[in-house]
C-alpha cells in the first residue's frame, strides 16, 4: 500500500483546508486509516482515525472542527479542517493499518499546513 497527501498551503486562522490521502496498491486489505500531525519541535500526534466501517476517532483538541471521511470507491480519505488555529500548523502524515500475509502500517509523506494569526 503507497500513500500521498495533498491539499495543504498555508490560511489565515479561521480558514478551512481540506486534505486528501489517496491509497494505491493492496488498498482491499486496509482496515483503519488515519491522520496524525507534528509540529516543529513536538512529538507527531493522532488527529482523527477512521475504521473501513466508518467509525471515527477525534483527538480533543480537533473535535467539532475537522472531519474526517473516507471513500472506499476512490480509495482516498479526507480530513476537511475547519476554524483552524495558529496551533494546528504541523506537518500532516496521512496512515493506513491492516492485514495483508502479516499486519502491516504505512505512511504517507506528509503535507505542510501552515495558519497564520
């Protein structure tokens, strides 16, 4: 399984941004994915997560503010960031975990969001 993000930039507090993480490869065998985040000199963090089943997982600090989704059509998933704070600039990893002759766990790049105040 390969992963790539996209739809970072930079946007004013306040603003939205909608991420995108496209899956390729042995995508029938992912079973929960996720977002996670690290910001200069921190420790990357969980985000949001979401199981093929479509349950969702929220850190504290983004809940009633970013969405995460997922299409299995597409093979991609989304995290659409709203109210966005000067705190949340990081540097965004898309994951991908499940089964495949073994558990298995991917990442993606990673994308830049930068929210200015």
């Amino acid at each position: 399984v390969q992963l790539v993000e996209s739809g970072g930039g930079l946007v004013q507090a306040g603003g939205s941004l909608r991420l995108s993480c496209a899956a390729s490869g042995s995508t029938y065998s992912i079973n929960t994915m996720g977002w996670y985040r690290q910001a200069p000199g921190k420790q990357r963090e969980l985000v949001a997560t979401i199981t093929s089943g479509s349950n969702t997982n929220y850190a504290d600090s983004v809940k009633g503010r970013f969405t995460i989704s997922r299409d299995n059509a597409k093979n991609t998933m989304y995290l659409q960031m709203n109210s966005l704070k000067p705190e949340d600039t990081a540097v965004y990893y898309c994951n991908a975990a499940g089964w495949f002759r073994g558990y298995f766990e991917v990442w993606g790049q990673g994308t830049l969001v930068t929210v200015s105040s």
